[in-house]
C-alpha cells in the first residue's frame, strides 16, 4: 500500500458522522455507497483486491459531492481519496465498449466551447421548432441510451448569443482589475449569467479582464479521474490567467478545481509554483465581492429567493455566508432556506449523465423541497445544478424560475424592476 494514501484511509475511524449527509447512502442506505463504506473498499484495493465490477459501481455511484467531508469530525481528506480511486479505476479497471464510448463522448464535448457553440444552433431550431415538445409527449425518450435522454432533457432553453468583449471598464474609480473566467457550459449555454456578471464587476469599480485564450479549467476531468487530462487545461487556464491580480470565477465547479491546481501540479517542477500562485489568486465571484465590499448602489427588488448550495461552493470551496449575504443586501428580497439544503442535487458535474436514475431521484428530492418554500425565484452558482433543478422542477409540474446570483445582483444594480426579471427568467 502506498504509504501516504494508506494514512489518508486509516485517518476514517468509520465513526458514521458521514452518513446522514451521503446523498447515496440517503437513497438506498447500504453501507458500502456511503463515504467511509468506499474507504473500506479502497482499504481493501490498496491492499492487493482487484478492482471487481461491484467495487468499482459504488465508487462510480459517488457523486463527490464532499458532504462527507464538512461533516467527518476527523478531518478525512475523502475528496482526495476519491479523486485518487477515480484515476486508478481510469487506469486498471477495464470498462465495457459501451461505458467506454459514453464516457469519451462527454469529455469530447463538455470540456471544448467551440465543440458545444457548434451545437447551439441545432438545439436552438429544435426547441423553437415544436420538435422538442413532440418528441417528448411520444416517448421516444425513453428508447434511447439514458445518458442521451438524460443530455436531451437537461438542456436549457437557449436564447440567442452573447459575445463578451476581452476588456470591460470599470464604472467610476477602479478599485480592482481581474480576470474573468467565462467556463465551458456557462459561456456557451448561460451566457446571460457570463454578461452579468461582467456588468456586476464593472458597476462594483472593477476593470474586467477576459482572456481569449482562454479554455476549460479541467473541472469536469479532474473530478472524474482524468488527471493527464486535467493537467492540460490546467496548464492552459494558469498562462491564460496568470497575469491577473485576482481570477473571479462563477461557477462553483470550476472554482474549486482551479483553487485544487496547488496539489494537481504539485509534482511538476515547471508548473507547481504558478499553480500554487494562481490558486492563492482564484476566487469565487460571491467570495470576491464579499472581500471586496458594495459600493452600487442597490434597488429594491421585492421577491422571494430559495438559495441552493452548490456543493463545489459550500463543500469544496467552504462558502456559504457570502452568496446569502449578498442576496440579503438587496432591499426588498426575502431569502428562504431549502429543506436538507446540504444534499446533493445530482448534477455533480458528468454524474447526471452517467448515472441519470440516481441523479433524477435526488433531483426530484430537491425540486420537492425547493417548492415547500413557495418562493418565486431559486438561485444557483453552479451552471449543472441550475439545469438539473430546473428538469426536476419541471418534471414536477413547478414553475419556478431559476437564476444566478449575479443575474439577481445585477437586476438590483441596474433597478430592474420584479416582474421584468421574473419573465426573463
């Protein structure tokens, strides 16, 4: 075993402070599809056990969400562990043709903007033509392989594009200049979300910096045990940001792996310390403008907020007070927490679409308790969660709308008035 991997496993003293925060071991209470029933698998792995099918179907049955991680009083590192077992099983296990082409058919995709622009214009035409509407009353959904019914139904209505420029001013007095990162899905399927953002900086006295060169962070890779890959784009996003004073970035996914390039490139002599440097400098749009303070000013915007936890926020990168006292500041908003709001939607990056059955019930488990609070509008700072509460929510037969914090800052900022923003949505 290796020694240092050994020490993070025997770190779990299997206590069960995880349990009733494992979204999975919540759906089907068995032992090994909780945090530390996979630490006893990967006790037995590093011990000599192959990697068996069973072994492998509850590591992939994890969503690393990192729950597990807020609540172990022993301060187990089960997001590095996992990572970790996910890069071996990438290695060493043998998965099936069919998993296999799946799964290359996510990562030629996702982690490539110009790849998903390219697929704008088709999937625009067929929700405008009435075909999407069709095809779904007729069950043909149901025929096809569940990661492709799942893709269909999980993406968003697309409007038409926004193109941001490399350089926004500041409004007033520059009291900062940052890069933006503009991210893969969020760039090209929420780019109103990209837009305000921008205009939220800029009206806060912040210098937008955008680089065109820029690509995937390598949130989707890294979390999936694609570390080579992972590597690559991190490679890529440090020389495109590493100029920057400050990164802002506004999805939670993302933030987390870029603030995880510390360890991703420690063992690269060239990259480790601007790795490190650029993870020091990286910071989520919320977190950033919490250090940085109002200046705006607010207007009232009179409507009721469900705020959602991404876990890549509030696990991973441990905030949670900033987004709520952000919203909180908007004069006439009226914020209201989600029952079991420490619970994974089901997004968790590619795990909707690998594991879509899974996914769909602990979707359906929050949209229910995001409609007991009876607000009007959810908030999200993650691109995934967004469009897999939205399915579920419509899936459910709920009209709710959904946005991101910094379209919400944004409406408040530029006096937009309620109903306005509510149909935009």
């Amino acid at each position: 075993m290796d020694e240092e991997l050994g020490k993070l496993i025997d770190d779990c003293v299997h206590c069960g402070f995880c349990l009733p925060t494992c979204p999975t071991y919540l759906l089907w209470g068995e032992e090994m599809d909780s945090p530390r029933g996979r630490i006893h698998l990967m006790k037995q792995h590093a011990e000599g056990a192959p990697l068996s099918e069973p072994m492998v179907g509850h590591f992939d049955a994890c969503l690393g969400c990192m729950a597990c991680v807020t609540s172990c009083p022993s301060g187990v590192q089960y997001d590095t562990l996992i990572e970790t077992t996910r890069a071996e099983i990438e290695q060493e296990y043998p998965r099936t043709l069919g998993e296999r082409a799946i799964r290359e058919m996510i990562f030629a995709l996702f982690p490539y903007p110009k790849r998903l622009r390219a697929l704008r214009g088709p999937l625009r035409a067929y929700q405008r033509s009435g075909l999407e509407k069709l095809i779904r009353r007729s069950g043909l959904l149901m025929r096809l392989p569940p990661t492709l019914a799942a893709m269909e139904r999980l993406t968003p209505r697309l409007g038409a594009p926004l193109r941001l420029p490399q350089r926004v001013q500041a409004r007033g007095e520059r009291r900062a200049t940052v890069g933006m990162l503009t991210g893969c899905v969020q760039r090209e399927f929420f780019p109103q979300v990209n837009a305000a953002t921008a205009r939220v900086l800029a009206m806060e006295g912040c210098e937008v910096v955008i680089p065109k060169s820029q690509g995937c962070c390598g949130a989707l890779s890294l979390h999936s045990g694609r570390k080579n890959e992972a590597k690559q784009f991190a490679r890529s996003t440090i020389e495109a940001f590493e100029h920057s004073d400050a990164i802002v970035v506004n999805s939670a996914g993302c933030g987390s792996a870029m603030k995880d390039y510390t360890d991703l490139l420690a063992d690269d002599p060239a990259w480790a310390r601007r790795a490190a440097a650029l993870s020091a400098k990286t910071r989520d749009l919320t977190e950033f403008l919490a250090e940085l303070g109002p200046r705006a000013v607010r207007h009232p915007l009179p409507i009721t907020v469900a705020y959602h936890d991404a876990c890549h926020l509030s696990h991973a990168q441990g905030i949670r007070n900033q987004p709520r006292d952000l919203l909180r500041g908007i004069p006439g908003l009226e914020l209201r927490e989600i029952t079991e709001g420490e619970i994974c939607c089901g997004s968790a990056g590619t795990y909707n679409l690998l594991q879509p059955v899974a996914a769909s019930e602990l979707g359906d488990r929050k949209a229910g308790h995001v409609h007991e609070t009876g607000a009007e509008l959810l908030v999200a700072a993650n691109p995934g969660c967004s469009m897999q509460i939205a399915t579920a929510l419509r899936r459910q037969g709920q009209d709710i709308a959904v946005a991101h914090p910094a379209e919400v800052l944004d409406a408040s900022l530029r006096g937009v008035g309620r109903e306005t923003f509510l149909r935009n949505r």
